[in-house]
C-alpha cells in the first residue's frame, strides 16, 4: 500500500529525482507541457489540472490545457494534440478517451519528438505512450471485491455492475479487478472484455456520470428487484445507484463499493451511501507527469513504462482480512469538493 502521508508536490519532485523551482511567472525559454483530460467537469480532472499548474509553476514551465467535451470524445482531443504542438508543447499528458482511437494522433506527435505520457487511463496497446502514471486499477477493484466478499459473507449474491463504456482499459480493469476480488471468474489485468458469471444478474454501462448511473440502476431493479451488491466504475454512478435503489425504496439492503476517493465520494462512505471506495490521486499523477516533462526539455531524458501512483480502500466498517483506512484519512487525502 502506498504511503498514506499527505501528498505534495515538492514529495513528488524528490520521488521523481528533481528539485522543486521556484518562481513565478515562466521564462521564455521555458518547457510547454501539455496536459489532455478526458472532461472538465469531473472533479478527478479538475483536480488532476490543479496538480499539473500547481506543479508547472514550481518548476517554471509553461502548461497548456484542454479536455474533451464529453468521456469518449476522441475527436477533440486528437484538436487539442494539434493545437498544443503548434502551441510548442514538447511534453503531452494525456488521459484518453478512447484508448485505440487516440493511438495515430499519439504517434504523429512522437514522430515529430514530442513525450507522451498517460495519466490514469493507458493507452491501447499500453506502449504507445512513453510512459503511464496511473492508479492500478486492476488493485482498485480488487481491493472492493474483497471487501464486497467478507461484507456479504453467508448471502447468495445478487450483483449489479454499473461499468464505464465497453472496451475502455480503466473499465474493464476496475471491473474485472472486482471480479477476481469477489471470487468469480475473472480475465486478468491485460484484457479489455469484461469478465461475466451467473452471480452478476445485471450489467449496464454508466459512463461515469449520476444521471446515467441512476437509470442503469433503475434497469438492472427492473430486470432483477433482488439485487444486494452493486458495484461502480465510480462515485458519481454509485450516487446515482444509489437514488435509485432509495426511490425503490431498497437503499437499505444493497451494498454498494465503488472507485475514485474524491471528496464527494469519501463523504458518501461516511454517511453509509458506499461501503467502500478505493481511493486513487489525481494530483501525484498530475505533478509527476509534470516533473517528468521538464527534465525532458532539460536534458531529453524520457519517461519510461508504468508507475503506480497508489490506491488505499477507504471504509468506516473495515473487514476482517481486508487492509483498510477510515474516512478521516480518506478525508485528508480526497480531492474535489
């Protein structure tokens, strides 16, 4: 588990081997640094930006911005590529919408000596960026499935999953991570099919978002009123599972894990809306993707293959077996409001 100190980002720098500059505004001659998120409205992006200015001023560089208008809007990020290379970017983070879509516009830019380095989502094949700083999320669902497995130890499960959209790595890993956490058949980390069994009566993609979370429960309660367990691609869909199962009135008899630890999230675990949650950090993978661009511009050194930025499961019932933290710290290291 990875330290549960607070993160900084001077921590971050001295992990990553650099020294934390300080200062103002950037110099002319400054590193540009590129940073792509998927949405602008997800706090976990928001926050991820945050991390990223908050780390580029340290270090004197310059930080271009963008973001899709939606998950899976690959178009617009293929424009904000193109606009950041004009714009003199020689490092691009980048959490993509669509994994393999993304790829040709990823390797036009390299051709043309630009790094890329993935921020919480790979890319697909996961080599086709230099680098990944990213959650395990594979770990993420474990983690909850085993929780989900002692929480309901002597009940027949009845399993809803409100996943991402089909084919997308972090989906299918948090998924199928649960899986494997749960006891049930499971593909392993690499694969983008999400695993099936009888135990799970429903599936339903959410793409992340409450309203949407809300009627693929309100479905899966249609096709199966029985459902004790369900799990989340992430809290704005377990916020949203859980307005459904309290209009049905059965928000008492249903637990619900899920992924992210934001703020919002971890206060939903308090009041007992989510059991758990594995908490992920935006902000490290923002500021070491950051660190890593501006000794790039330096001295042309490139990131390299995956770093995992760590992930704590957050409970306030923790379970015999199952490593675990409480709110309060989960509190101390959320993000988002």
């Amino acid at each position: 588990m990875p330290n549960k100190a607070r993160f900084n980002i001077a921590s971050v720098f001295a992990a990553a081997g650099l020294a934390a500059v300080a200062g103002g505004a950037f110099a002319a001659d400054a590193p540009v640094i590129g940073l792509i998120t998927k949405t602008d409205t997800n706090p976990f992006f928001v926050k991820m930006k945050e991390g990223a200015q908050a780390a580029a001023k340290e270090q004197g560089a310059k930080l271009l911005s963008a973001a899709g208008k939606a998950d899976g809007d690959n178009a617009g990020q293929v424009t904000a590529i193109e606009n950041m290379i004009a714009g003199g970017a020689k490092t691009i983070l980048i959490t993509p919408n669509d994994s393999k879509a993304i790829v040709p516009a990823i390797k036009k830019a390299q051709d043309k000596g630009v790094m890329f380095i993935a921020l919480d989502s790979p890319a697909d094949p996961a080599d086709a960026t230099d680098a990944l700083f990213a959650t395990d999320n594979y770990k993420a669902g474990l983690l909850i499935g085993e929780y989900a497995k002692v929480a309901m130890a002597g009940k027949t499960p009845k399993i809803a999953t409100l996943d991402l959209f089909p084919g997308h790595p972090v989906g299918a890993q948090r998924h199928n991570g649960f899986m494997k956490g749960f006891g049930l058949p499971a593909a392993d980390a690499k694969s983008n099919e999400l695993s099936k069994s009888p135990e799970v009566v429903c599936s339903a993609d959410s793409y992340g978002d409450q309203a949407k979370g809300q009627t693929a429960m309100e479905n899966c309660l249609q096709k199966n009123p029985d459902i004790n367990l369900v799990y989340t691609i992430n809290e704005p869909a377990a916020a949203g599972a859980y307005q459904a199962l309290k209009a049905a009135g059965k928000e008492k008899g249903v637990l619900i894990v899920s992924v992210d630890g934001g703020c919002a999230g971890v206060r939903n675990v308090k009041s007992g809306v989510i059991a758990a949650t594995s908490q992920q950090y935006p902000l490290k993978m923002a500021a070491m993707g950051v660190a890593a661009g501006v000794q790039y511009a330096k001295n042309g050194t490139k990131a390299k293959g995956y770093t995992d930025t760590g992930v704590t499961l957050i409970t306030d019932k923790p379970m015999a077996g199952v490593d675990s933290k409480d709110t309060k710290v989960g509190t101390d290291l959320c993000w988002g409001k």
